[in-house]
C-alpha cells in the first residue's frame, strides 16, 4: 500500500468459507463502526471532502439455497431498520 494511510475491517473465514475484508483510504473516507455477522461485515461512516454519509455492507453469500434466503431476509429487515432511523 505504500506510504497511502489506510484502514480496514475485516471477517476471518470459517472452513472453507472465504472471509470478508473491506479496505478504505482514511485520508478520503471516516469509518465510524463497523459490525461483523455471519456472512455480512457493515461499515458506517462518511466522505470527508463532501461529508455524505455511507452504510456498506460486504456480504459473502452461502451457496445453500434455504441459508440465502435466510441471509437475504435478515439483510432486507437490517435495511429497513436502517432507513426508519433516517
């Protein structure tokens, strides 16, 4: 990465599962919290320059069917949580 300031948040694997790794230039993006779930790793923050606010979420889906749909409906009721708090 050489002399860039940087951060980052990640998920380690389980198994054979990849994990989850999200990286940011700190000098351009404020990284407020960051939550790590099964299959989901969240980032909260904001650009510095313009001071938009951001929520990412890294997610690394199962390739069972029945568990997809499990992550996907806890990622829908996540997202409506989030926009009721706006």
């Amino acid at each position: 990465w050489g002399s860039s300031h940087h951060a980052f948040s990640y998920r380690p694997s389980v198994g054979a599962s990849g994990g989850l790794l999200t990286l940011w230039d700190s000098s351009e993006v404020e990284v407020w919290s960051t939550e790590s779930y099964e299959h989901v790793l969240w980032c909260s923050g904001r650009f510095i320059q313009s001071g938009e606010e951001f929520i990412l979420a890294n997610i690394y889906a199962p390739c069972d069917d029945g568990a997809k749909q499990v992550l996907w409906g806890s990622l829908s009721a996540r997202i409506q949580e989030l926009g009721r708090k706006r």
